[in-house]
C-alpha cells in the first residue's frame, strides 16, 4: 500500500518529503516498534484484530485498511478505520483496491474505481496511475478530446 501510495503521490506531485518508510511510520498498526518476526507475535495480533473486529461490530461496522491523499494539504496517511457494513470499503472483495475520488463535481458522490489487486506490481495499481495521469490536463478546452502524450512508468 505505501508503494503504491508513493506511485501515485508522485504522479500528483506530492511527494516531496515522502518515501514509503515515512508513510509507514505514521500509520496506523496493529504492532508498534517491534523488531521480532511474525510468528512471534500472531497470536497476540490475532487476540488484538478479534477484539478490534468484535467493537466494531457493536457499532455496525467493520474494520479497513485504507489510505488517503489530501492534496489540500498535501499529506499521505493509512489509516485502520470502521466503516459501516453498507460502506463501498466493507462490501468490497478482500482481493480488491477500492479508491474514490472526491472532487468538486463529486463531492456528494464520489467517483470510485474498483479491481482485482495482487501486490506491488499489480495491474490495478498501474492502471490507477494511468488513470490519474490521464486526468490530469488530457482533455481539450471544448473538444473534449483526451490525448495520451507518455505512459506512466512501471515500477520495479
């Protein structure tokens, strides 16, 4: 996620300040500081994701991994957030990325992309900085014709 993140923060120019190591710092996490392996901790992650699942079930909810990129204020974070079961980020496939967008003309509403994920180098992934990329000065002033000038670079 924060591979992808840095993607996209870079194709919006906002990524000055930032590498996936920071975003990581300042997330939210079910383990804090810990230099020992997973195996180490599962069962105390399991104890803490059962009860974090169980109280957010008492509000409607269920718990999500998401992240954002506030271009107001330039900032990037992940976050581990409830969401109502009826949200978009609740009924979603758990092998799927999710992104809305929210812009003038879809404040109420947000625009949402949805597809398969498999890792860092997925297509959804690439496909979204495509997307952001064509978005970005593509369409005519009254042709609305959208032009492709370059192809977003893979990463490794």
């Amino acid at each position: 996620t924060a591979r992808c993140l840095m993607v996209l923060a870079r194709d919006l120019h906002i990524d000055e300040g930032y590498d996936v190591e920071k975003i990581k710092s300042q997330s939210d996490s079910l383990v804090h500081n810990t230099t020992k392996h997973y195996s180490e901790i599962e069962d105390e992650l399991d104890i803490k994701m059962k009860d974090r699942v169980a109280e957010a079930a008492t509000k409607g909810c269920v718990p999500r991994h998401t992240f954002s990129i506030d271009m107001n204020r330039r900032t990037i974070s992940i976050s581990i957030v409830d969401v109502p079961c009826t949200h978009i980020f609740a009924t979603t496939a758990p092998s799927c990325e999710c992104v809305r967008f929210f812009t003038k003309r879809h404040a109420t509403y947000p625009l949402i992309v949805q597809g398969p994920s498999a890792g860092v180098d997925s297509t959804a992934s690439a496909l979204l900085a495509e997307v952001l990329n064509l978005m970005k000065n593509k369409v005519g002033p009254k042709s609305g014709a959208i032009e492709r000038n370059v192809s977003t670079p893979s990463f490794p």
